[in-house]
C-alpha cells in the first residue's frame, strides 16, 4: 500500500492529518473536538482505534484542541518534543505517563515499517516542527506554520514525492483586513505564516523533478482563498523560471469543513 493519507481539516480553526502504510497509522495534531475528529475520520472509513500515536507539531489550539480527548478515549501515545510538552501539558488534561513519549526535533523514530522525522520549523511556538515520513522510496513531507522557509525546512522537504505546504494568506488581503497591526506583523513575520508568495517562490527553489503534487495547507478563512493561492503560488513560481505541465506537478487544495480524499503517495 505504502503511504497515504488524508489532511482531516487545515486551518486557523483546527488542523489534523492521518497518514498511514501497511502497518501504522498516525494522526498529527488535534486541532478540532474528538468528535469532530471522529466524524472526519469516519468520512474516511476510518476509526480512531485504528490510529497508533498521535504526533504533534506545536502548542497552539487549533492543533491540539482536542489532542487530551482523542488520546486518552483511545488510549493512544503522544509524541512531541521536551518544550512543547511543557508548552501544552496543562491544556490537554491528564495523560497517563506510558502514553507521554519525547520526539526531539530533528530525531527519527521507526513505526514499525513507517520512519518519521522531525525537523524545526520558524514559529512563535516553544520548539514547533514538521514532519516527514518515509516508507521505502516513498516520502511524504508536512510542513506548516511557517514563517519562513528556512534552509533547515528546505532541506527536510527538499526530495518529497509529496508534500503539504502552508499558504496561509494573500498579503494585500492581510494587510487590508480587520486584524489589528501588531497581529497583522506577527503574521508576516518570520515567526508568523508563509503567504501565497512566499510558498510560491519557496517551491521554485525545491521542485526539482521529484515532487509531483503539493497541498496547499492552513490558509486563513479571513485573508485567502484556495483559488488565489493556487494563483499567486503558479505566478511566483514562473515568475523565478519555474514552469510545469500539469502532467507533471499538481497544486491541490485542503479544506476547514471536510477531509481530502485519500492519496497514495506513489501514485502518478
């Protein structure tokens, strides 16, 4: 089967993607009720007491909402870094201490056949990451909550088949909007979200042949829409030299409301 997966819901009102293979399935963050959760799920034909662990990115809300509930109704393991352990621990409820388990950022673990990383990302989180995982040749990268693409970031997503990208808003709809500044300059800052443009020009520098679909992840219901960010991340794209049939790349899109469909990362 090798991996697939599914990115439950993205955005500023919840996150959480399940990614599998033939012998593990994990759910990385929490950002929605357990029930929602297991409504999503069950759009899926998949059932909570088929998950394994849950993996977690960084402490804010809309990614671990609901990570105490899903967790102890499953009776599941938790795995996040030292300090963003301590960043969340009085959010998500008690935890029974088998099922607190430490995944340092930039440390590999083996889920039987599945291999995930952790790599740091730029946040204003404790230690937030993201996370790629690796079954054979197969390798799908999740890296949101950006505020910049660093060197470090492109590194670890740099040869993905597929990847799910943050493109989390039109910077002319930001700047126009209603948030107040100082909210506004943390968003565009490099401990806030990476804009269409952004994304854009950071896809320019890592597409090199091996990537065939990106999803356009955690864009903000305010300050974006799926079809301008599709837009603007294909201009700044060939605006850098970086051309594509659609044969050969693919943008997609994720949603708030509902799960995207299941995807087989080595399919063409």
């Amino acid at each position: 089967m090798g991996i697939r997966f599914t990115v439950l819901s993205s955005g500023s009102t919840g996150n959480a993607t399940v990614v599998r293979n033939d012998d593990t399935a994990l759910l990385i963050d929490a950002g929605l009720s357990a029930k929602r959760i297991d409504e999503l799920m069950l759009e899926r034909d998949m059932l909570g007491s088929q998950l394994d662990g849950i993996l977690v990115t960084h402490e804010h809300s809309d990614h671990i909402r609901g990570l105490g509930a899903v967790a102890r109704k499953y009776n599941l393991p938790i795995y996040a870094n030292t300090n963003t352990w301590k960043a969340m621990q009085k959010s998500i409820g008690k935890i029974a201490e088998e099922n607190i388990r430490f995944m340092e950022s930039g440390e590999v673990k083996e889920f039987k056949s599945l291999r995930v990383e952790s790599f740091g990302i730029s946040h204003d989180a404790a230690e937030p990451v993201g996370y790629s995982f690796y079954d054979g040749k197969e390798k799908l990268s999740v890296a949101t909550d950006l505020g910049y693409m660093s060197d470090k970031v492109r590194l670890a997503i740099s040869d993905a088949d597929v990847m799910v990208l943050e493109a989390n808003h039109d910077i002319d709809m930001l700047r126009m909007g209603r948030y107040p500044w100082n909210t506004k300059r943390r968003i565009m800052g490099d401990l806030g979200h990476l804009s269409n443009e952004a994304a854009g020009a950071a896809l320019s520098e890592l597409l090199n042949g091996i990537t065939k679909r990106v999803y356009l992840a955690h864009l903000s219901r305010d300050h974006n829409l799926m079809e301008l960010a599709k837009l603007t991340v294909r201009g700044a794209m060939e605006d850098r030299g970086c051309f594509y049939k659609d044969s050969e790349f693919q943008l997609c899109d994720t949603y708030y409301d509902r799960p995207t469909p299941w995807d087989k990362v080595s399919s063409p």
